[in-house]
C-alpha cells in the first residue's frame, strides 16, 4: 500500500526552481571558410591564409557549415554572426528551426572593411546561437603581412 505525504512549500520550491536538463548542442562547430576574397596558400618562407596586399581593407565574405537543430523545439530563433579578434561584427544571419538540411548553403557572413588591414594573425569565428544559448566556432586564424618581400639572395 502507497502512503502519500504531503510536500511542504520548501519542497516544492527546491523541486521545481532546480536547475533543468537542456538538449546538449553540436560538441564543436567547424571553423568558418573564407569564399572571397582568395587567401594566399603557404610557401617555403609564409604561412598560409595570408590576405593579399591587393586585397588588404577590403571585406571578407566567410561561410559557415550547415547546423543541426540538436534537441531544440520548433520555433527557436537561430542566430549565426562573424567574429573578428573576439568581437562581433557584421550582420547575423537569422533563421528558425526547425531548420533546412541545406539551410546555410546560400548564407554567408560578411568581415566588413577595414578589419583586413591590420596587420598581424587574426582569429576569425562565427558565433551561433539558438534562442539565449550561444557557442563560438573553431577559430580560423589568417595572417595579414604588410611587409614588402625583400631579397637576400643574389639573382644569376
């Protein structure tokens, strides 16, 4: 025989203001792709994904891979921004799950001018959030080189 008791107002309170599983995100989102302008590959003497002078100052289109909706209800807003050095910038693009297995192929996120002009390694993500919760890329780092190549070999 089940003998019911009643909970007291604490009990209550500690039941129902505890701290509630969430449906887990993606472990880790992939980095994001450069599409334009070309990053220069590596060489014997430069790393790759380096800006080219002409290309220096100009805006940066980057994409990003398609996302899973994970565990999340219909309904939830889903946000995606670039990252430049840590801070957001550009415009989100924005969307609402349930979302299209194919839904990112014709997004992409825009590093606005003048960010590709400072010289130096740059640390470029893309931060995605669904409804409040939000995770940053895998950072793709590319290499801005405002130093004219010099010759230190004598050319026969």
């Amino acid at each position: 025989m089940t003998i019911l008791e009643k909970s007291s107002a604490l009990q209550n309170s500690l039941r129902d203001n505890r701290k509630k599983p969430r449906a887990p995100g993606p472990a880790d989102y992939v980095p994001p792709t450069v599409a334009a302008p070309v990053l220069l590959g590596a060489t014997a003497d430069d790393v790759g994904n380096q800006v080219q002078s002409k290309d220096q100052g100009l805006q940066m289109t980057l994409k990003f891979a398609n996302l899973a909706a994970g565990g999340n209800p219909d309904g939830t807003r889903v946000k995606v921004q670039a990252k430049w050095g840590g801070s957001l910038v550009g415009d989100p693009v924005e969307g609402v799950t349930p979302l299209a297995p194919d839904w990112a192929d014709d997004k992409s996120l825009v590093i606005p001018v003048n960010y590709t002009n400072r010289a130096g390694p740059q640390e470029i993500t893309y931060r995605v959030t669904y409804g409040l919760n939000g995770k940053d890329s895998d950072p793709l780092t590319i290499f801005v080189d405002d130093v004219a190549p010099s010759l230190t070999a004598e050319i026969s």
